[in-house]
C-alpha cells in the first residue's frame, strides 16, 4: 500500500550552499531609497533620462517650500519669546522641536538626492548625445 507521503518523489534536504550574507544597506529613507534605486537602473532611454532631469527642478521646488515652512516656523518661535506678547507655546517642549529638525532634516536629504538624481541624469542625457554626434 502506498501512501500518498511516500508516493511523492523524495525531496533533497542537502542545503550544500551557505547561507548567503546579509549585507547592510544603511538606515531605510526616502533618500537612500531613491538612490539605490536611480543606483541599480543604468539603462535608462531617452525619455527616462529626460524625466529623471527634472529631478533637479522638484528638489527646487521643495527647497523653496520647505525654507518657507522653516521660516515660518521661526516666526512662531520668536513670537512665543517676545517680550510683552502673549505666549502661544509654540514648540517648547522639547520633543516637539526634535521631531520637527528630524523631519526638516529628512527632506532636506530627499532634496539632496533629488538634485543629484537630476544632475546624473543630465550628464548622462549628455553624454549619450555628444557620443552619438
């Protein structure tokens, strides 16, 4: 009588190949993201290499906002500790600042990586039509 167990073809449990070793990538952002991504992808067309240059342009835009923002910010802050004002309490207990420069911080690293992608692609936009002249 056989079983359906043993009527199955006998799997190999012989693992010969070692486990493979994890390597470290560093801390998961959106900017290491991005650049491991633009990293890994090289054959890129035309249209893509075109697009990925306007990269440059976003992280403009973001900069400019995110410098608002920040300035805004600063506006609440100075109006908390002006003397004769009432105080709002804007941002005073400390966690609360730490959490805002941690996130200012994040995007100011995307627009870092937003400008390099751009730049890169631009050279290498460049490049391929100077070779082909």
């Amino acid at each position: 009588m056989t079983t359906k167990a043993s009527a199955r073809p006998e799997q190999s449990n012989d693992n010969t190949q070692p486990p493979a070793e994890k390597r470290s990538l560093g801390p998961v952002t959106p900017s290491t993201v991005l650049s491991f991504l633009f990293n890994r992808v090289r054959d890129f067309d035309a249209d893509e290499l075109r697009f990925l240059s306007g990269a440059a342009d976003c992280a403009s835009h973001m900069a400019y906002g995110l410098a608002d923002t920040v300035s805004n910010i600063g506006c609440l802050i100075n109006a908390d500790f002006t003397p004769g004002r009432m105080r709002a309490g804007n941002f005073e207990i400390p966690d609360n600042v730490s959490s805002l420069l941690f996130v200012v911080a994040d995007q100011v690293r995307v627009i870092s990586e937003l400008t390099q992608i751009g730049s890169d692609a631009s050279s290498m936009l460049r490049h391929r039509e100077s070779s082909r002249v």
